[in-house]
C-alpha cells in the first residue's frame, strides 16, 4: 500500500539539546533565569537582564579600551638610567625588520586585526537591533562574527609577552605601560559583552521598545 504523505508541523518554539538531542518547547524565561534540558540538565538558554543594552555598553567600551591598547606603550625597559618604550604596532614593525615576518605577521592578525573585525562587525550587529532593524542576514552575519572569534588571540599574546617580560625582569626593570592594562581590560570587557548578548533577538520579531 502507497504510504501517506503526511507533513509534521512542529513548533516554532521547539529547540534540541544540544546534548542528548531531546525536543522540547522552550519555556518563557523572566530576565536573569536560565532553561536547562529536562533529560540532562544541559543548558539550553538564558534571558540576561537588558541584553541589548548591556552588550552594546560593553562593547562600545571594548572599542575605546582597542584604541586605548593600540595608541599608548605597551611595555617599557628601565636599563641605566635609560627607558625605552613601544607600542604593539611598534612591536610588530621591530618583528617584521628583525627578519621574523611570520612571526610579525601573526602578532599583527591575532593581536590587531581580528580583534578590531570582531569589534566591527559586532557593532554591526548590535546596532541595527538597538534601532528595531532585525534582519534575517544578521543572524547569518552573526555567525560570521562567531568564526571570528577565535582568530583574536590577544590573551594569547598577553600571555607570552608576561612570560618574557619574566625572564628580562633580571636584566632590567619591567614598566608595564597603559596600553598593557588597556589589552588585558580589553579581554575581560569582550567576554562579558559576548556572555551578554541573548542570540535569541536576532530571531525574535521587533520589540516595540527596540524601536524608539
């Protein structure tokens, strides 16, 4: 016997676990309250309180700290009487003409460039939404900015450059400049704005709030 055509509607509010697969609707969450999967107790979704707000607030920060990171000393050397400063864009010029360009060219990618398009294109994302503009490309956009994210190595580069800042500390003295607090603020302020944004708005119809 022919076998039926038969079409499954499933609701629009139906979400997997990422977990164990499980379907289930996902509940109407209060600002601040957490959904977590009924079989497994995965996380499935949080409602942060002003998540527009906040993540367009931290990230605006996140810029002014990128400009802040990019224009002061980053490091400076104290060596008999003598100071000698430089900038994280010095740092990688001095790479580049000491005959280690892939080495520069990477400082310059992970420390530089990706965090300044991660920085862009999440405005370019947070602000059409704070106008009540919510487009299906942002989503797709978004997903961009998420690929993004982990070319921007700057606690990386923080990382290492504490590591050899520890072993010049008995040759000279260490002044770690502003630009240094800048970068490392910098990481703190981007992965709070990230733990911010609900991913939801971009999915969700305009709220007439977002529109004013």
């Amino acid at each position: 016997m022919p076998v039926p055509d038969v079409h499954l509607i499933l609701p629009a509010d139906l979400i997997a676990c990422h977990e164990c697969d499980l379907l289930q609707t996902e509940p109407q969450l209060a600002p601040g309250e957490t959904a977590r999967c009924v079989r497994c107790a995965a996380f499935l979704a949080r409602n942060p309180p002003d998540s527009l707000d906040r993540s367009l607030a931290l990230t605006l920060t996140a810029a002014v700290l990128y400009v802040l990171a990019n224009i002061h000393p980053l490091v400076g050397l104290e060596m008999q009487g003598r100071r000698v400063e430089v900038t994280l864009f010095e740092a990688v010029q001095i790479l580049w003409k000491g005959g280690v360009e892939p080495v520069a060219a990477l400082v310059f990618i992970t420390a530089l460039l990706f965090p300044m398009l991660e920085l862009l294109m999440f405005l370019l994302v947070l602000v059409p939404l704070r106008l009540g503009r919510v487009s299906p490309r942002l989503a797709t956009f978004f997903r961009l900015v998420r690929s993004v994210q982990p070319w921007g190595m700057v606690e990386v580069f923080l990382l290492g450059m504490l590591v050899s800042l520890v072993k010049l500390s008995h040759l000279a003295t260490v002044v770690l400049g502003t630009a240094f607090w800048a970068t490392a603020a910098l990481i703190v302020v981007l992965t709070l704005a990230a733990r911010a944004f609900d991913t939801r708005l971009l999915w969700q119809p305009p709220m007439p709030e977002l529109a004013r």
